[in-house]
C-alpha cells in the first residue's frame, strides 16, 4: 500500500544542501532530507515555490501543521488546473518551436501536471 501523502502547496525552498531542503510551509521552518519527498513534489532546489508531498509519518514526526495539507477537493482543484495550464501552454509551444522559453514552459507544465495526477491517483486508490 502506498505512503498517504500529505500536500503542501506554496512552499519556499530556503536552502538547500547535500542532505536535503530547508522550507518554509506556513509559518514554519523545516528541513526535509533528500529522500522524504514523495511522488507529487514540485519542489527541488534554493528559491523554488510549489508543492511538498511528504509522507504522513514525517508530517506527525516533524509536528506539521495538517491543517495546511491539500484536501481531496483541493487535490481535484489542482489537477484540473494543471490540466487546462499543460493544454495552452502545449498550444502556445506548439505555435512558438523555437522559442526556449515556450519549451520550458511546456516542460514546467508537463511536470506540475505529472505531480497532480500522480497525487489524484493516489488519493482515489482504495485503501
């Protein structure tokens, strides 16, 4: 069975080092080793922003606030959206083949849509 993940969105990478991130999520400050996130993250170096998928034990471990984790609702949410970003971003790619910040844009949009539905998955899987 798959580690329940718990969502966090807006989160600030602060530092980072050979052992891990230094985030901001909400009010607190803590330091993830490399290898806690979970599929879904789209976080992964100093001054990045976007969403944390941790396991639930480090969450309790670390005495992380739950109340600032991503709902069911709130995971649906994100996946449409990212869907629909990934699908004009893909259109504008599409229109624009030279253009390197239109690839990046597809291949950061490809990766956020990725993190969503591979997060919407394991929300819908039965336990």
């Amino acid at each position: 069975m798959p580690e329940t993940a718990i969502l966090y969105e807006d989160v600030e990478v602060l530092e980072e080092d050979g052992l891990g991130l230094t985030c901001r999520i909400g009010e607190a400050r803590v330091h993830v080793g490399k290898y806690v996130p979970i599929g879904g993250t789209t976080i992964s170096a100093k001054g990045d922003r976007g969403t944390l998928a941790l396991p639930r034990w480090f969450v309790e471990q670390q005495q992380l606030p739950l109340r600032l984790h991503l709902s069911d609702r709130e995971v649906e949410e994100w996946a449409v959206r990212a869907e629909l970003h990934a699908a004009v971003v893909r259109e504008y790619a599409d229109g624009h083949p030279n253009s390197q910040a239109a690839q990046d844009a597809l291949e950061h949009a490809r990766a956020e849509l990725n993190a969503a539905l591979l997060i919407r998955g394991r929300r819908r899987r039965p336990e």
